[in-house]
C-alpha cells in the first residue's frame, strides 16, 4: 500500500464543517502537514503538527493526530466555497533535508 | 514566510524541443531544492533532489539526461525538459526549505508544461 493514504473526495455543503482524513505508515514520521492547492497552483501550507502533540488549532483548522493508530485528520469548520480546493496530507522525519512524502490528495467539493 | 518563485507558471512547446523551469529562493538560502511531477488527480511525485555546487539526485525511474537539473547558485534551480514529447505534459513544482528556519518546504506556484 501507500505510504500515506486519504479518501479522494469529500463534498460538504458551505457552512458544515469538513473532515479530511490520512492515514501513514512510517512510525517515525515526525512532522506531519496539511497542505492545499487550488487548481493550476502550487501547495501552501495549511498547518502541521509535531508527532508528539495530539491537536492543534488555529482558527477554523483543528488538526488531530492518533500517533498510535498512525491517523491523522483536518476539520475546517464553516467551510466556504473559498476553501474547495485539494488537501494533500503529508510526512517527514527529522534530519538533514526535507523531503516530505504526500498523500494523492483529498479533493474538497464545497456546494452553495 | 519564506517564498519559492517558480517561473514560468505556463509553457507550451513543440515536440522535440527543450524547455528550461527556474525555481528560486526570495529570501533564504537553499543548498538543497526539489523537483516534483505532479499528474491529474495524482500526488506530487518527488523527481530529484538538487545540490547546490553538485549533481543532481534523481529518483528511481527518472531520466536523468531528459530531465537536466542545475543548481548553480543558492537561490535558483533549474529543470530543463529536453527533447519534449507529449507525454512530458504534466504539472512541475519545486520546493526548497529554509536551512535557518523550520523543517518547513516552501513551494513554488508550479509551472503547467503542455507539448504539442
């Protein structure tokens, strides 16, 4: 299997909160990020969170991670249709350069 | 934070010509940027590693004379796509990450390359 995997799609109404979950397998991943694109852009990094936290807000986006079941997931509440785009979850250790390794990404669909 | 321009955002070519993608640093110093493919509704799958002052290191099933990659300065990387062909089509980005700063990398805009 993947090394980091997510569901392809989520479609929420504006206004819900969004849930976007990912899950890995490297038990000495160190940082884990949220990052998100829209279309024909770059990435932009949304959050990322420690391995030895478990939560993390900041304003609309609470990040949780269950280290032991190697799950970590992005709520945004009141999800806009400005936040539609593709979440990619991703991981990476510690040491000399980053190289992070992604998910395939989570299209968010939000509807008026 | 810090910023990573990349440049073109968009490029068409012929096929069988070569098109150079720059990617700078703004505001730090990148001894090590990376270059990324990206194909619809795919992840980003990391191509090479570029060194500052060195060859580039290149993953498992990239071509490496196809995909030329230079590191001459601190602040630019280039990857140069030679001899295009339409299955070249794809999405390219590069990240670098600030030494001095957090384990964070910063990416560029992408550049969409299209050969005809």
């Amino acid at each position: 299997g993947e090394d980091v995997e997510q569901s392809l799609f989520l479609s929420v109404r504006e206004g819900d909160s969004s849930v976007i979950n990912c899950t890995y397998t490297d038990s000495s991943s160190t940082y884990l990020y949220w990052y998100k694109q829209e279309p024909g852009a770059g990435l932009q990094l949304l959050t990322y969170i420690f391995s030895n936290m478990d939560m993390k807000q900041d304003q609309r986006l609470t990040v949780l991670l269950n280290k032991k079941d190697k799950h970590l997931s992005l709520r945004i509440a009141d999800t806009q249709t400005g936040d539609s785009a593709i979440y990619f979850c991703a991981e990476s250790r510690t040491g000399g350069s980053y190289i992070p390794t992604f998910g395939r990404g989570t299209s968010l669909i939000v509807h008026p | 934070g810090a910023v990573v321009s990349q440049h073109p955002s968009r490029v068409i070519c012929k096929s069988g010509t070569s098109v150079k993608i720059e990617c700078r640093s703004l505001d730090f110093q990148a001894t090590t940027m990376f270059w990324y493919r990206q194909f619809p509704k795919q992840s980003l799958m990391l191509m090479a590693t570029s060194n500052e002052g060195s060859k580039a290191t290149y993953e498992q099933g990239v071509e490496k004379d196809k995909f030329l990659i230079n590191h001459a300065s601190l602040t630019l990387s280039t990857l140069t796509v030679t001899s295009a062909h339409p299955e070249d089509s794809s999405f390219y980005i590069c990240s670098a990450s600030d030494p001095g700063g957090t384990s964070e990398a910063f990416f560029g805009q992408g550049t969409r390359l299209t050969v005809v």
